[in-house]
C-alpha cells in the first residue's frame, strides 16, 4: 500500500523522502528529541533503518508512518503513524496498531502534534480494521502524555523496555468510528 496524503492547515503528511534523512538525523543529534527515545543519539545508520521501518509498514500491510512536513516551509520535521513493531515487552502488545510520534524540538509548543495525531486518528479510525491501538511512553514524558490523553488513550499497564520504564495506554475507537 502507498502512504496515503494527509493535510492539514499547516502540515502535509507524506511518505519519507530521501532528503528526510540529514534532518532526521540532526534531530536524533539533539537530546531533547531523543531523551524520553532511545536516551541517546542515533547514528545515521540507525535513522536511515527507522525511515526503511515506516515505508515498510506500508508496503507490507495496512498502516505505517507518515513524515511530517511544515506546509509553509517544506520542511522535514518528524514522523507519526502506527506501527507494528513486534516488541518483545510484557504485557503483549503484539497484533494492535501502535501509534507513535516525534517532532523536532524547534517545533514544539506550536500545536503541531495535536494537529498531526488529529487528522492520524481520523484516518485511523475510518481504515484500521483493529478497534483497538496501543502506545508505548516513557514514563517521564509527560508532553507525550498529555497528547495521548487529549486522544483518548488510557493507561492499563507499566513495564520496562530496553530498560526505560515505560506505561502502556490503549484506545478504542469511537463508537461509530
């Protein structure tokens, strides 16, 4: 499947780019980007592998990622999707769509991941056959959080993950959605 188009006032969310790689990368060099991730930098081998993962999900099924692009500018400034990541975390969260989100620091406090995730959801809601969506969030992240509240999303569980404790939300999708 193509990564479908998805706009919004300010935004355009797109498939990767090959241009998309040097700002990832410079994001995956700031600590505030990568802090409540990984907890450090990324190489641009591993960044170039996270770009392959979101193009794959389409490829090889029903959703993915989409890079997200600032409408006025052109620019590259993170990625939103689902995933299916097979995470090896207890409790499963195997077989649910999971949602995720990152966008650059220079971009934050301007709406933008309300933005995204809103035209997300909606689409996810009229084409995921799942009814259900989980998220994975670093238990210090409160910014992430809040966006996942605002959506809907309710804890059921903590775990450890690559050893950040993490909690664990989960959304259904509305009835008639």
């Amino acid at each position: 499947m193509e990564t479908p188009l998805l706009e919004t006032a300010r935004l355009r969310l797109r498939g990767h780019y090959l241009t998309d790689l040097a700002p990832f990368v410079a994001m995956w060099q700031e600590p505030q980007f990568y802090q409540h991730l990984t907890g450090s930098p990324l190489a641009e081998e591993e960044v170039w592998t996270k770009m392959l993962r979101h193009a794959g999900l389409w490829a090889l099924g029903e959703y993915g990622y989409w890079a997200v692009e600032e409408r006025a500018t052109g620019d590259f400034i993170g990625a939103i999707g689902f995933g299916a990541w097979q995470r090896a975390i207890e409790p499963s969260i195997k077989g649910f769509p999971e949602i995720g989100w990152v966008l650059a620091p220079h971009t934050h406090g301007r709406g933008y991941a309300t933005e995204a995730a809103q035209v997300v959801f909606a689409w996810g809601d009229a084409h995921l056959r799942q009814p259900r969506t989980v998220c994975l969030i670093d238990r210090a992240n409160a910014a992430s959080r809040r966006l996942a509240a605002k959506f809907g999303y309710q804890e059921f569980d903590h775990s450890l993950y690559k050893g950040h404790e993490v909690v664990l939300l989960e959304r259904w999708r509305p009835a008639g959605g």
